[in-house]
C-alpha cells in the first residue's frame, strides 16, 4: 500500500486529493501548520503531524521515522491582492520555505514530486488559451513565489535529483460531491465561493471589479475547474510519476472560459432571487482571460474530466456553503 505525504493537507485542495487518496486505498500522512488549513477539512483516517514545513530539524526527523512513496506539496499563501501587500511573506512562505522543505525531502530520498503551482505564472494574454511552453510573465507577487519554486525544481529535474509533476492550476472551484470538504475562508476573493456566500446570505453584497476589460461584456474570463476534476489529476499524475518516473508540466483547467457576468448569470438562473452586484474598480493583478489548452495532460496521463459544467460546480458550492453555515 503506498504512503503518501501531503503539505497543506487542512486546505480546501489538501483535503479532497487526501480524501481521494484514502478512497483509492492509499495511505495519507498530513503535514499542516494550520495557519490557513482548518483542522476539521482533515479526513479522520488521515494521520496528522502539525509543523512547519520549513522547520529544517522537525521534518528531518519526521521523515526519518517515516517512509512514503511521493510527497504533494500544498502548502503556501494564495490571495493574490495580500500578496501586493506582504510581498516578503509571499516569498518567504511560497519560495523560501518550500525550497527548504524539498531540500530536506531529498536529504531523506524521498524524491517523488507533486507540486501545486498557479497558471498566475502566465501573466497577461487576452486572445489564445495558454499552453505549457507560454511564456512565464507573473504580474503579481503570488505568481512570482510561485515561479521561483517551479525554475528550483525543475533545476532540480535537470540534475536527477527528483521526479516531479507541476501542476498549474487555472481557477479552482466547487466542493467534494459527498460534502466532507470544500473552501472554508472568511476573507475569499474567489468569484465562486463569493457569489455562494452572497446567494446564502453570508455577505451583503458582491462586487465585480473591473466591468471595462476588452471582453463581450466587459469582465474578466476565467477558466473553472471543480475541485473533484483537479483531485482526480492528483491521482492520475502520481500513478503516471510512480509507474514511468518521466516529469511533466501540466495544466489543470477545462480549456472553456467564463466571465464574471457569465458565472453571475449561471447562479441567477439556479438562484429564485437575483442576487445584487456593484460594479467596483479593477484589481491589481487581474489578467483579462486566463483559459488553459489542456490537450497534453489529456494525452500523457488520459484524464477525462466528470464534472466539467458551470452549473454542477455551483451547485456544489452552494450547498457546501449552506453546510458550513447551518
């Protein structure tokens, strides 16, 4: 039985890849600070070691008491308008303790790599949908941290120090279909998880930041893809690391984009009230569109997305958000 390790485990992402896990009949091992994490996103047969990823001396011993199979780092800052503000702690914890806790991992041979990385990295692009090789142009400093751990690991890749699957992910949204975990998080800017809150009565109001961009109707174009879907390339990626050792770049999305007025539109359809939107300025940061070209992962490891529909993700995140609220 393989023994998987996971950083960032208490996460809305941690939690339903290490639900996967455990389904598939793996075994799962925790690493979380919970400084972000919620404990109670843990699954109950996971086992749990509260620490700092970056605590040289903690993992080190930890990992020697241990033997796992592969490692999927989770664990970091992701809110892309804090970032701006606290651009050293971005760095500090996305870059600097990363690259400690990997370094550490191959001190401990344990070399098998899945890494959570962002389709931030690509910076601005308002016609083509990005394919692997597009160039790297972060405008924000979420998207940078999460660079510089991507070039130290694939520098690590060239020296054959490690397998390693990075995995962009284009907007993450949505809640595991049995309701045991989903986004938990006071203060998010996610669109999804935002109109959820509003459609619950949770906040007042939702904001549409920026209705001015060179797009049909003026707002932004995201790529969402449910958390189920993204959990599932998880899997797939770790037998594909474990049985061919070959790393790869993948991005994880549905190669469809949808606009903020689209997605709006969608909930006021599920929706029997029509829920208030104000139009706010622009963000900074914010790409026009952001939609992936996802035929490589499709060919290299065969995912078939399941739950590729704008009203299924919706839904779901509504009814985690009624959940959490009751």
């Amino acid at each position: 039985m393989k023994n998987i390790l996971l950083t960032g485990g208490a996460g809305y992402i941690g939690s339903q890849v290490a639900n996967l896990l455990l389904d598939k009949g793996l075994k799962v091992t925790i690493i979380d600070s919970l400084i972000t994490g919620n404990k109670k996103l843990i699954p109950k047969k996971a086992k749990f070691f509260k620490s700092d990823i970056g605590n040289k001396k903690k993992i080190s011993n930890f990992l020697q008491n241990n033997s796992f199979d592969a490692v999927m780092h989770f664990a970091g800052l992701i809110k892309v308008e804090e970032s701006f503000k606290k651009r050293k702690k971005y760095n500090l914890f996305n870059f600097i303790k990363a690259k400690t806790f990997f370094q550490t991992c191959m001190d401990n041979n344990l070399n098998t790599i899945i890494f959570s990385s962002t389709a931030s990295v690509y910076g601005e692009k308002t016609k083509f949908k990005y394919n692997e090789n597009s160039p790297k142009k972060p405008t924000n400093p979420y998207a940078k941290s999460k660079l510089r751990l991507e070039k130290f690991l694939i520098e690590k890749i060239k020296q054959k120090k490690i397998n390693c699957i990075i995995l962009r992910y284009f907007n993450v949204a949505g809640a595991d279909h049995k309701m045991r975990t989903g986004l938990i998080d006071k203060k998010s800017s996610h669109l999804i998880k935002v109109a959820s809150e509003v459609a619950t009565g949770q906040r007042k109001k939702l904001i549409v930041n920026g209705n001015n961009y060179n797009t049909k109707d003026g707002t932004t174009i995201r790529d969402f893809i449910h958390v189920m879907d993204l959990a599932n390339i998880h899997i797939l990626s770790l037998e594909y690391l474990l049985k061919k050792g070959k790393s790869e770049i993948f991005n994880c999305g549905y190669g469809k984009g949808y606009s903020v007025m689209q997605v709006i539109k969608s909930f006021n359809k599920i929706l029997k009230n029509k829920m208030s939107i104000f139009f706010g300025p622009r963000r900074q940061g914010d790409a026009i569109s952001v939609v992936a070209n996802i035929s490589k992962i499709k060919k290299k490891i065969k995912w078939k997305p399941k739950y590729n529909k704008l009203d299924l993700i919706i839904k779901s995140s509504l009814k985690w958000e009624k959940k959490i609220n009751n």
